[in-house]
C-alpha cells in the first residue's frame, strides 16, 4: 500500500535522504521516496502503519508533517 505525505522543511536531496531514512526505520515501511521540490514523500508499506508513528519518524528527522494528500 502506497500514500503520499506533505512535508516541509526540505530544502535539498540530502534533506530528501534525512527524511527518507527516518521513514524507512518506521516498522512496516518498505520504501520511503522523498521530492524537496513537491514537499512530498511516498511510502509504500507492508501492513497498515498508523499515520502517528509516520508523523513522528518526520518530526524526528527535523521536518514538519502536514498530512496525508
């Protein structure tokens, strides 16, 4: 299962790599791809994953989450 996140506070690929990494440590996540252009991140995941523990990895890695598109 696939959703895209709204995230601010990337500037660069390396913000993009922080904030993947912190996603893709997130139990459930397979694969996290982050674009600092759309402020978005996709993730694909294994089991249904609730949206709090993908709003803390963001929040951890020094982004803000703004949702679920």
């Amino acid at each position: 299962m696939k959703c895209v996140l709204t995230v601010k506070g990337m500037m660069c690929p390396h913000c993009e790599a922080h904030c993947r990494q912190a996603l893709e440590k997130v139990d459930g996540v397979v694969s996290a791809q982050a674009d600092h252009k759309a402020c978005t991140v996709t993730v694909e995941c294994s089991k249904d994953v609730p949206e709090s523990q993908l709003q803390a990895a963001v929040k951890s890695a020094g982004y803000e989450y703004c949702g679920r598109k």
